[in-house]
C-alpha cells in the first residue's frame, strides 16, 4: 500500500515553512518547549531531512509555529497539556495489558 504521505513529504514541508518564517533549528526548539515539548535540535534536522517523523502533535504544534493553522483541525475542543504527574500516569498507563487499562478506566469512571 503507497503512502499518501511520505517521511520526506513531511521533511520538505517542515524545512520550506521553517526558511520561509525565517527562523533557526534552535529558535524552532525553544518555542516547541513553549509548548511542552523538549527536542533536540537533531531530531528537528531528522523530522526535516525526511529520516523520522514528529509525533502527530508536535506536527501540529510545528504548524501552529510556522503559522499552517489551515492544516490544523479545529474541532472547538481547548487544547489540553498535561502537567508532570499526568505524563507519568499516562506513560505509567500504556505501559499496561489491555486488562489492566480497562480495569482502571473502570475504576475512574464506573459505568451508571
């Protein structure tokens, strides 16, 4: 099956609109920690040279920066960031069997 959308689609993409707002790998970095997100400037050269791709919301953080709202879906909801203790849970969370996360959904919110 083809991709629509390839790594380098997504690199070209990145670097275009990053020269085009005329800012730095590292300017690009600090404001994506703005947002939460701690990265490397390397991985930004990765996600722009086509050898990996940003995590879905990081793209779309990226495309807030470069000023791509267009490209961002805005369904109405806020936008939500979760503190330290949340991340931990969350990560604590996928780390689980299937059983233990329906077990706790369960737990924190009891069907009626």
């Amino acid at each position: 099956m083809k991709e629509l959308i390839t790594k380098s689609d997504v690199g070209n993409i990145l670097k275009y609109s990053r020269l085009q707002n005329k800012l730095s790998i590292e300017e690009v970095a600090a404001s994506l920690k703005a947002y939460g997100y701690e990265l490397a400037p390397r991985s930004l050269y990765n996600y722009e040279s086509g050898l990996s791709m940003p995590p879905v919301n990081m793209f779309l953080v990226l495309c807030r920066i470069y000023g791509l709202e267009d490209l961002i879906p805005n369904d109405g909801t806020p936008e939500i960031k979760p503190d330290e203790r949340e991340k931990m849970l969350i990560e604590y969370f996928r780390a689980e069997s299937p059983e233990v996360q329906a077990l706790t959904l369960k737990m924190l919110k009891p069907e009626d």
